[in-house]
C-alpha cells in the first residue's frame, strides 16, 4: 500500500498562484509515490481547507480567532499561544484521519517545529527539508520573517539547531546547505542531499519563435536572460549592476528578464529612470 505524507510549508496558497507556482504543489507526489498529500499551512490570516485534487488537500490555519483584517501584529503576537496549539491540535487530526505515514517540515525553524511536535505526539517519523541559504536571505532582505522567532533572528537560530539535532532525516537541496546544516547541529549520518529536478528536455526541442525578429532586436545581438521571481535573495539587483558594468565595455547585447516578485516595481522603475538601461533592457521588465 501506497504511504501518506503531511507537508509543513510556510506559505499562502494566494502567493503561490501570484508566483505562479500553484502546480508545483502537485509535485510532492514524488511521481505518484504517495496514495495521499496533505500541505498545511501553519501561518495563514484566513484559516481554510482546499481539495486540489482526490490525493490533494490544503489546510490552512489562519490567526483569525480575533478579527484582523489589517494584520495588525500586535493582534497575531496576541493570538500566539492558542495558534499554536490549534496548528498542533488540527495537524494531529489530519495525522490521524489521513493515517499519515511521514511528517515534512519545508524548513528548520517554525515548520521544522510543528513538525516535531506533531511527531512525538502521533508517533510518526518527520523529517527537513532546506530550500535557501537563510542566513544569506536574512541578510539581503531584513524584512523576512519566515526564519526570525517573534522578531529575533537569534532565537530562530537557536530553534534552528533544535530542529537539525533531533530530525531523523535532513533534505538540503544542495551540498553546501549540508554542509551549513552539519555546522548548525545537524548529524552528518542523516544528511541526504535531494537537488532539485530540472527537465532538460525543452531545451532539445527547436525554439517556437524567432526572439529578435518578434521583438524587433538587431540579430547580431547577443541575448542575456533572467527569469525568476524578483526577490533580492535571487540577487535582482546584481543583474541591473551586471548591465551597467557590461556596458562600459560592449554595447552588442540587451537584457530580458521575465517574472515577478515584490521588488518587480522597484526594479522597472530603476531601469526607466537609467538611459542606458532602458536602452538594453526590453521594456524595463519583459513579463509573458
């Protein structure tokens, strides 16, 4: 019989389809590995349950126990400790209900969290994954609070180490998040490095549209691309100071960047505002 798995992901289901990333939710199934998928997300402002799909739900539990409809943080700090509990409560539930085979944290702080307690009180083994260099996006973007403990980096990172040193089985997608895993508590022995999937197989095919003869360019020019979510951990900004640099050697070339994020409009307005820039970037921002 196919298991079960439960996925701790610190998300909104309303920012995967702005990033346009909802389906990627369906790629948990590990190529239909798992008989059923449940996804809860444990920091919402709405709380919610969703059937994607018949091997698909998504709850998420929101602090909505007091009205809150501008977020105010002092309300959510308020609401904490019975948060919390309702998270642990609702998520033993589904444990139980969906007899759930394995529990996923999709990273080491709050997730890695739940997914521990859960896992000592239904018995059922968890397990971490890490996405990102966190200490490296707390740097870039001092807003981020997924990886912060009200507020605080340092007791994240303490919750951090918790985390690492009691999880049966730790999934960095790369070798040098292992390798900071290792450093922050994490047993060597349990340190599996999954990487991310890529299908290569677009790229054998022929290409569907001529880019310079649909966007006007000249032929001769060379094409440097950039498609992903606008964020400054994917390091934005060093692509607009790449073109301004490359520029003061060679003039053959134009920038296309395609996606969104939050720094989008931050990043157009600065290509507007640069002649050069607005000159070799097609229209600031080329979404599709």
């Amino acid at each position: 019989m196919k298991p079960s798995i439960l996925f701790f992901v610190p998300e909104h289901y309303e920012n995967l389809v702005t990033k346009g990333v909802e389906n990627m939710v369906f790629e948990r199934n590990t190529n239909d590995f798992f008989k059923k998928v449940i996804t809860v997300h444990p920091l919402c402002y709405k709380t919610r349950s969703m059937k994607l799909s018949d091997s698909f739900d998504l709850f998420e539990i929101g602090f909505d126990l007091v009205p809150n409809e501008k977020r105010n943080r002092l309300l959510i700090y308020l609401q904490l400790p019975v948060h919390f509990i309702r998270v642990i409560w609702r998520s033993v539930r589904l444990v139980k209900k969906f007899k759930i085979d394995l529990i996923r944290a999709n990273d080491p702080y709050w997730m890695g969290f739940f997914a521990y307690i859960v896992s000592k009180i239904c018995k059922t083994p968890f397990c971490v994954s890490i996405h990102a260099d966190y200490e490296k996006r707390m740097q870039l973007d001092k807003n981020l609070t997924m990886c912060s403990v009200f507020g605080s980096y340092k007791l994240a990172k303490y919750l951090e180490r918790f985390i690492l040193s009691k999880a049966p089985l730790i999934m960095p997608i790369r070798q040098t998040l292992g390798l900071k895993a290792v450093a922050n508590s994490a047993d060597p022995e349990k340190v599996r490095i999954i990487p991310h999937g890529i299908d290569l197989s677009p790229f054998t095919l022929p290409p569907k549209h001529n880019i310079h003869s649909l966007f006007g360019l000249n032929p001769d020019s060379k094409i440097i691309s950039f498609a992903g979510r606008f964020s400054k951990e994917n390091y934005i900004y060093d692509i607009i100071e790449t073109a301004q640099k490359l520029g003061q050697k060679r003039d053959d070339f134009i920038f296309v960047m395609t996606g969104g994020g939050k720094e989008e409009q931050k990043v157009k307005t600065i290509a507007e505002k640069d002649t050069f820039l607005k000159s070799h970037m097609w229209s600031g921002i080329l979404n599709w």
